[in-house]
C-alpha cells in the first residue's frame, strides 16, 4: 500500500517528535514546563521539580528544543524554558487517534471515527 507524501511529511515529523520525547526524562521535563505555562521555569526550578540537573537536564532541554517544543530564554542570569509547542503536541496525539479503529469492524470504546 502507497502512502501519499502529504503522510508521509505527517509521519516524519511526527516521528522526529516522538523521538524527541523518547525518554522518561525528557517527558518529565515537558510535563513540567506544560505545567507551568508560558512563564516557564528557570533551569534550577525545572531541575528541582523533575530531579534531573546539571549536564542532563541540558542536555535534554537542547534536544526539546531542537525539536521545537521547549524555547530558552535567557532573563539576566537565568535561563528560563518554556514549553512552546502546545499545538505540536496535541497534532502528536491527533495524529495517533485520527484513524482509530478506520480498519476495524469492532468499534473502539473510547473513541468513534467518522
């Protein structure tokens, strides 16, 4: 079966995305600066609220960043990251559910297609 390019583009960002969240911290890290909304979190409070710091928690904050969720900014001596890709992140789990089901003749409890 031939998938058009259009999903094709669809699926290479979402799996660039994905790996981008490929670890627990990495989710963590997100989780948290979702929580705390477009002001962001300073590194050292992102880091006491996710348990990760230091050259890991760099580390992943430039990988989220690469993959354009998280931006950086830097605020005198700070640096604040904020999650940035509320709508990236909820085309992920869209791009996840849009076919729910399309292939089956049962239908899924939790979600219809139409």
């Amino acid at each position: 079966m031939k998938i058009e390019s259009t999903d094709d583009l669809s699926l290479t960002l979402a799996a660039t995305s994905f790996a981008a969240l490929g670890s627990e911290q990495r989710l963590s890290v997100l989780r948290a600066l979702v929580r705390a909304g477009p002001e962001g979190l300073s590194i050292g409070d992102l880091g006491s609220r996710t348990g990760v710091t230091g050259s890991t928690l760099t580390h992943h904050v430039k990988i989220l960043a690469q993959a354009g969720m998280v931006e950086q900014v830097r605020k005198g001596r700070s640096i604040i990251c904020a999650a940035v890709a509320y709508d990236q992140i909820r085309h992920l789990s869209e791009f996840l559910l849009t076919e729910c089901c399309a292939d089956s003749t049962t239908p899924c409890k939790d979600h219809e297609h139409g």
